[in-house]
C-alpha cells in the first residue's frame, strides 16, 4: 500500500501483553505506571519545563507539572497555615493529618478503609441518616436527601395505587430499561461477545446489514462497529420485549485483560470484581449467549446436542425449552416471545387468504401465493437483471444461474447452486468426504441425521413394510414402493407365465 513515511502521525505504539517498555524493556505491573515511564524518561516531542528542566512527552503533561510544582507562593493547606512545596507533599500531607483523621476521637489512620472501620465500630451511627419513610440507612447527608425525595415520590404513588385497589391489589413492576441497556453496553465494550441479529439469516446488531456466514458479520462488527455507544439507535432499540439481545461467546475474552472466559456469568463476575463495571446481576435476561461454530452449533441448555443451521437450533430451544405462554389467538399455536408472535400473525394471519380469482380460501398468504402461481400462471418474482417474471423463486434462481451465472459458486469444481446450504452441502458430501455422524451402535460414521436414521432400521430388525401383492417384507418405505412399481411394470409378464407353467 502507499505510505508516505515523511508525514509524521501521532501515535504512540505500547506491548500490552506483558506491559514492557518498547525502549529499554522495563517492565511495568500497570499501564499507567508504563505510561508515565515513557513520557518521562523516552519523551518524543520534548517539551521542557524552563524551571527545572524536566522533559516531556507531551504538552498537556507539563502544563501539569507546572500547575503541580511551579505555583507562586507554593502550595498552601485550607485545613492549617502549613505551607507547601508542591502539590504531592500538600496532599500527602491533608490525608494524613485531616483527611483520616477521626472527628470523634481524633485518632489517625493510615488509609481511608481503616477509618471507615473505625467509625462503624467505635461510633456507629445514632439514625442521622436513617430515612423516615423506609428506614433506610444511608451513608451521607447528600445520599439520604436524594433518598428520600425518591422514597416519598414512591409512596404517594403506592398511596395512589392502594385507593384504586379495585383493579390491583399490588403495583406493576416496571423494568428498569436504564439499567438494562447499561448492562448490555458493559458487556459488548468489555468484551469480544458479537451481538446479532438472527430471522432466517444474520444480520448485524447495529446496521442490519445481513450475511449469510457468521464469520463474514463477525468481521464486519469488529471492523466497522468495535465501540457500542448508549445513545445509538441499536441500544435505544431495546426496550420492551426486544431487551434481550443474542451474542456470540464461542471466543469469549475480557478486552482489558485478554483473560479467556469459560461463559458468560464469569465474564460478568470478572468484569464486576476485577475491573469495577457498572453491572447491574439483578437485571437478568439482557443477553441470550450462543456459541456459533461453523456447522456444529451447540444448544444452550443440552450442549450435548448440535445443529448446523442456526435456524434449526431457535426452532429445537422455542419447542424444548420455553414455556411459550405468548398464544396465537387466531390458530392456538404457542410462541416465546411477542416478537416471533408478531412474525407469526403477519405471516399467517394478516389480511384475507382468498383468491380473487376462483374464491378458494387458505390458511395463509404463503399457501395462496403458491395456489395463485401454480393455478393462475401468476408470477411475482422479477429477475434483478433482465425484465422478466417467473412464479417462484427457485425458477428465478435457477434462471440467474442458467442465464446470468449467478448463483452460488463451489469453489472446487465450479458448480452452481440456487442455495448457499445446497452449495455447502455439495462440498462437504463430494469434496471433503465429511462423515461427522457416529452410529452410537456400531460406530459407522453418515453425512448426516438423514442417512444415520436410515441406517437405525437396520439394527432395529423388525421388518415394518410388507408387500401386499407377494408378502415379502421391507425395512424402509422407499424399498417397498420400488418393489411395488416392479409388480405394476411385470405383473402382467408374470402372471402369463404363470398360467403357461399351469
């Protein structure tokens, strides 16, 4: 690429691995300290102090070291007529005398904890700052009045609730939406968790922007969106019953540390105890975690079970473990949540399912679509590339590809498929020769759950479909229905010699 070394840019390049100095390889225990080692003893710019000579990095430092060292008339303490040197002396100074310093026995602390402790045991507190409303203790005056205008605004509005008891007896709890999106956007800055979207295909959490891989949606949200912002429509977006929002954690880190994370409640315990993240763990149901690994994705509640498509596996987790308390009231089915209720009735149920031209009636518009294309030579579908209409979309598909060649391309023998899941599928069956389903009986290994089925019959040994012209028995239903096109095809043959032989 095309890189002009003369034009100078502003970077200044660290080894956060084992946090060592790139000059001199020191070795630091935090960032900071690394930081203040470069711009002190490696500056670059070089900006000198006129007093003392010292160099810096940067400009923004020795305008700090000027307020902290070079004052006129030094640096004086608002607690005693003392007088200082520099800033650091000063403010050694006031924790140590004034700052813990105990205002009842007067004795002195070496840190601000061990006062705290002291007061908590030597001179608890009298209920100064105990709420009048819940009895709330509270740890300063500030806290208490900010307690209690919220607390008095609570109990008017239970008072106001309990006179209108007719209708309910206890107040609606409320989500806390704050906290919620708080929570989503510690985990999603903190971490390498990829949020996403997921109805029939991926589709990125922050532009919608749909893939077909989730290695290519991976990508593009480390790429173009690495920084989750609460004031970003994708964030606002949550609210109601759209709180709950899909990440992946098969690579789970902490972005702070580089720790690797077994899942995600010890990333959240990680987050909370070694790096203070404002997480909130009574807000449950931020975030659904999967684990998406190409062709083998794991259930989240039976890791013992995988799927290939993702699909799949929402359809395996909505009918085996969901209540699914959200009912259709047009056809009875049961659903998770409103939004695939919502997916679910505009699809099926929206509108009137009669053809215009005959009058037959359908459960749905799918069905009339189809009635339409296969009865009335309707066609809906255009091709993106030349005017003309076909009635499904695999005719359109299939004409790209026989046209147009556009499709989806294998890559080994040039092949062209109306599916991406039909391409892949060509390539693990023809080119790779993957065989990844064990037989838990004999061990034989099948391309898939189809064939692995196909196979069970034959260790079960019962013979279940029986021929109805000559009585021989088949294990599976396609064996019987080729051996009963043999009867219709030769049975007249077969009967005339019969008679001959009689």
């Amino acid at each position: 690429m095309e890189f002009d070394k003369t034009v100078e840019i502003p970077i200044q390049a660290y080894r956060l691995a084992d946090l060592k100095c790139l000059f001199c390889e020191e070795s630091f225990t935090y960032f900071g300290y690394l930081i203040t080692h470069v711009n002190m003893a490696h500056p670059q710019n070089c900006y000198i102090c006129d007093d003392c000579g010292v160099k810096f990095n940067k400009k923004r430092d020795l305008a700090v070291h000027f307020r902290s060292y070079h004052r006129k008339g030094g640096y004086p303490c608002d607690q005693c007529p003392l007088v200082f040197e520099n800033f650091c002396t000063r403010r050694t100074h006031r924790n140590n005398v004034h700052f813990r310093k105990c205002s009842c026995c007067s004795l002195r602390f070496t840190t601000l904890s061990l006062l705290k402790k002291h007061i908590s045991a030597a001179h608890p507190n009298t209920g100064s700052l105990t709420c009048e409303y819940c009895a709330k203790l509270c740890q300063s005056l500030q806290g208490l009045r900010l307690h209690k205008s919220k607390c008095r605004v609570r109990l008017l509005s239970t008072t106001n609730d309990t006179v209108d008891s007719s209708v309910s007896t206890e107040p609606k709890k409320k989500q806390n939406i704050q906290q919620i999106r708080q929570n989503i956007h510690c985990i999603l800055n903190m971490s390498t968790a990829i949020p996403f979207k997921f109805f029939s295909s991926f589709s990125c959490f922050y532009c919608s922007k749909k893939f077909v891989e989730f290695d290519d949606l991976k990508q593009h949200t480390v790429t173009e969106h690495p920084i989750c912002d609460l004031k970003s429509k994708s964030i606002k977006n949550c609210k109601g019953q759209r709180v709950c929002v899909k990440v992946n954690i098969a690579s789970l880190q902490c972005k702070l540390c580089c720790q690797p994370m077994e899942n995600l409640d010890v990333l959240i315990d990680h987050l909370i105890s070694e790096h203070s993240a404002s997480y909130d763990k009574s807000v449950v149901g931020c975030l659904e975690p999967f684990r998406i690994i190409k062709d083998n994705i794991p259930c989240p509640q039976c890791p013992d079970r995988t799927f290939r498509y993702f699909g799949i596996l929402q359809r395996h987790m909505n009918s085996d473990h969901s209540n699914n308390n959200k009912i259709c009231d047009f056809c009875g089915r049961t659903f998770k949540n409103v939004i695939n209720l919502k997916v679910h009735i505009s699809h099926s149920h929206s509108g009137s399912a009669e053809c215009n031209t005959c009058g037959v009636k359908f459960k749905n518009q799918w069905c009339l679509a189809r009635h339409r294309a296969k009865s009335h030579d309707v066609k809906n579908y255009k091709c993106p590339k030349c005017p003309e209409f076909f009635k499904s979309q695999y005719d359109k598909q299939k004409h790209l590809i026989k046209v147009h060649d556009t499709g989806h391309k294998c890559e080994h023998c040039g092949k062209m498929f109306t599916r991406n899941s039909f391409m892949k599928d060509h390539i693990r069956r023809t080119h790779l020769k993957e065989k990844n389903v064990p037989c838990n009986l004999c061990g034989e290994k099948f391309f898939d759950n189809y064939l692995l089925r196909l196979h069970k019959v034959k260790h079960d040994g019962e013979r279940k479909f029986t021929c109805s012209f000559c009585g021989k028995a088949f294990y599976r239903k396609s064996n019987l229905h080729t051996h009963t096109e043999m009867h219709n095809k030769y049975g007249h043959a077969i009967g005339l010699l019969q008679d001959i032989k009689k």
